[in-house]
C-alpha cells in the first residue's frame, strides 16, 4: 500500500510539472476529450492586443506627415510607450480641457489613428494607467501626442470635440521617432486640402506626389476544415450544392464551406439575456469564439464596428502586411452578435505568402483622382460629398493585391484604385460605430 501510494505521489508530481511546462512555453493542455472539449486552434490574444489603432502618422512642420507601417518595430516602440502615459506629476484643478477639433490641432507631433469610434473602456486596456471612468468622454478615435511636452489631444473627428490632458510619458522616443523615422508605408503625405466638389475634416492626410510601394504576393488562408466543422458539430448532415459548396448543418446551425475556401456560419438559435453589450465584452466574446472556431490569426486588428441598438452589433477584422490592412469583397473577418451569442461568422482571409517575391506598383494621391475624369471623380463631384478619412490598404481582386484608397464619406466607405481612380467596391456602413 505504501508503495502504491508513493507511485501515486510521483505520478501526480510528474503531471504537475509535464503541465506547468506545457503552460509557460504557451503550449496547448491535453483535455480529457469529452465532448464539452474541441479542437485546439492556438494561443488566445488579450484585449490590449487588438484595442491598438489602425494607424500611426508622423506630423511634421507644415502640415506634412509620414505613414508608419502597422505592426512594425517602430509601430510596436510607439505604441507601448504611449501605453505607459499617466497623469501628470503636478494634478490640479480640471486636468481635462475640452476644445475644438480643428485642421490647427495637429502640430508637429505623433497621431494616432483608428478606423472606428473606441471607447473608452476598450481603450483602457492599451493605456493601462488609467481607468475607464478616467476619461471624460464615451468614444475616440484618435489621440494626438504633441512633441513640445504640449498636452496630449483625445480626438472625436465625428464629433469635432477633443479634450486635452497634460501627462506624463517618456517623451524622447516619440521624438525621436520624429527625428529619424523608420519603417515607412507611405510618404511624403500632407494635409488634404478641400475640393471644388467636395469637402475634407481635419486631419485627413494625402500623398503629395505619386509614389511606388512594394505589393506583397499574397494566398488565402489554409484552414483546418475537418476541426472547425468538428468546433460547430458532432454529427452534421451534410449538403452538396452544385457549385461544389459544402454545408454542414444540425438542425440548428449551418456551416458553409466554399469552393474558394471561404467559411460562413449561421446561428439558427435566438440569442437570450442583454442586449447592450459595451465594447470589451463585445471584443471578448469575439476572441473567445474566433479562438475556438479557426483561430486568431496573427496580424489582425478590427477595423469597423457597428452597433443598432435592440438589433445586432457587427465587428469586422483584417490582416496586415507591409503595415496596410487586406480588404476586399468578403474578405477578412466578420463576426455578427445578435443579443449574447454569435448570429453569423464569415472568414475569408488573405495573407502575405512567405518566401515569394514582392513587386511595385505606382500609387497616387486622391486628391489627383478627385480632379480627374476617373470613376472616384465622377462619383465624387455628385452631391458635394464630405470625406470624413482616408487610408491606403491593399484590395484582394482575381488572387492579387490591388493598393487602393479607402475614403470615408456619409455612411460609405469608397475603395478606390490608387492607380487610376477607379471604384472597386463602395461599402455600405450601417449603424452607428
């Protein structure tokens, strides 16, 4: 009996220390294999992972400006330094100053940018030293860091309210990341001024002459068919359509896998308990469901939210590289809540092919389409339309990457050939973000 006892003691001792392994070198733990378990599709992101902006630029003197690559080192210093901000040493009175957001509140400096309205309880987990209720207002989506030891800016462009904070951060890196910039995407840029046709808010920044950018190759993503079938379903039946698409189905939900790879996801059950969920509990859930059902890629970052209250709230992702996001139709990830669970779910993500070779391509600024007879100057001398941002990305189209310009206007989001002008897709946004 001792010795039964024993053996039973190092046993238990090894598994301990096989598991506290597995755990600090971030490997899966074996599970018991009951059906309350699923396939294992990689290590989960925390939230301060994905609450980090779309965007870095570098304001210089007169109005111009330099684009950082996304997910790049110099990205990466910025980010965790701006991270580290606190109040400032000398607090008194009202620490928050509120003021206009104008074309004259970017002065030489670091500006970071979004794509959507974050708010502010999502945002405290990328500036840790501060507490959700910190922060006088419901959402951003830029915040401005001057290089002069100025206070920082908290932008609503939507809105044009900013509000300031004199705080405390290690200045010298933003400073000199100014001084000697590294990993570019995009430059020299410049304040867009407004149009004869149509009109641009403030701090929406254009190239200043044509330019060539490397254009990665790209595939689309590889997944695991049989494991995320196996994440939704035991015991699917199974549907062939002629186009050659697979749907698997339980009586409930149903799975559809497309020739092309591409995975849609549709909950039959009614969703039950809160309606309004805030932006961390959204972006938790998302994770957590991404995680068990193909993974969380690795660089992604959201891009848009939707929320219509009483309804659903929509969340869409896209992968990075060469510090641009990869849109396109149907392209990415989207992920759709109606009340407490998952409604839809479409992935379709294409990725920068490893070990193949790059080639260039001209871009030009849009304020050139704009002038011209292109497609983008057609369409945007109808109406006096009104560009609320501007971004470069790369547009997936017939298995290659196309640079495009993605431009804000209403509840639109025009994708424009940064080539020729011409209008690839323009997105319809519903919902307030």
């Amino acid at each position: 009996m001792v010795r039964a006892k024993a053996g039973l003691l190092a046993s238990l001792v090894i598994c301990s220390i096989v598991l506290s392994v597995l755990i600090i070198f971030g490997q899966p733990v074996p599970n018991s294999g009951g059906r309350g378990t699923g396939p294992w599709f990689g290590p989960k992101p925390g939230l301060h992972e994905i609450s980090l902006p779309g965007r870095i630029y570098i304001c210089s003197p007169n109005q111009g400006a330099i684009l950082i690559e996304t997910l790049s080192q110099t990205y990466s210093d910025l980010v965790l330094t701006l991270g580290q901000m606190e109040y400032g040493s000398e607090k008194g009175g009202d620490v928050w100053v509120t003021g206009e957001y104008t074309s004259d509140s970017i002065t030489p400096g670091v500006l970071f940018r979004y794509d959507y309205q974050i708010s502010r309880g999502l945002l405290a987990n990328w500036l840790t030293m501060f507490y959700e209720t910190d922060f006088p207002f419901a959402s951003i989506d830029s915040v401005f860091v001057p290089l002069d030891g100025g206070p920082v800016k908290f932008i609503n462009s939507a809105t044009g309210v900013l509000w300031q904070l004199q705080a405390d951060l290690p200045l010298s890196v933003f400073q000199q990341a100014a001084a000697e910039p590294r990993n570019p995407a995009a430059y020299p840029m410049a304040v867009m001024g407004q149009g004869e046709t149509y009109s641009v808010a403030a701090g929406i920044f254009d190239l200043v002459e044509a330019q060539e950018i490397a254009v990665p190759a790209c595939q689309l993503e590889e997944v695991r068919i049989e494991d995320i079938i196996h994440s939704f379903f035991l015991n699917p039946s199974i549907i062939l359509e002629a186009d050659g698409t697979e749907t698997y189905t339980d009586g409930f939900g149903a799975l559809r896998i497309f020739p092309s790879g591409a995975l849609e996801y549709t909950s039959g059950r009614q969703g039950q308990g809160a309606v309004f969920w805030d932006q961390p509990q959204l972006m938790q859930a998302t994770i957590d469901f991404l995680v068990a059902h193909g993974g969380w890629p690795g660089n992604m970052l959201p891009v848009y939210l939707s929320n219509r209250p009483g309804e659903s709230v929509s969340l869409e992702f896209c992968s990075f590289s060469k510090g641009l996001p990869i849109t396109g139709e149907n392209v990415g990830i989207a992920v759709e809540f109606q009340q407490d669970q998952v409604s839809d779910y479409q992935r379709h993500l294409a990725l920068a092919a490893e070990e193949a070779v790059e080639i260039y391509a001209e871009i030009k600024p849009l304020a050139w389409h704009l002038a011209s007879d292109s497609q983008a100057g057609q369409f945007f001398a109808e109406g006096n339309k009104h560009i609320s941002d501007l971004a470069l990305a790369f547009y997936w189209q017939q298995d290659r990457l196309i640079p495009v310009w993605r431009v804000w206007t209403g509840n639109q989001v025009v994708h424009v050939a940064a080539s020729d002008g011409r209008i690839l897709q323009i997105k319809i946004q519903l919902g307030g973000q």
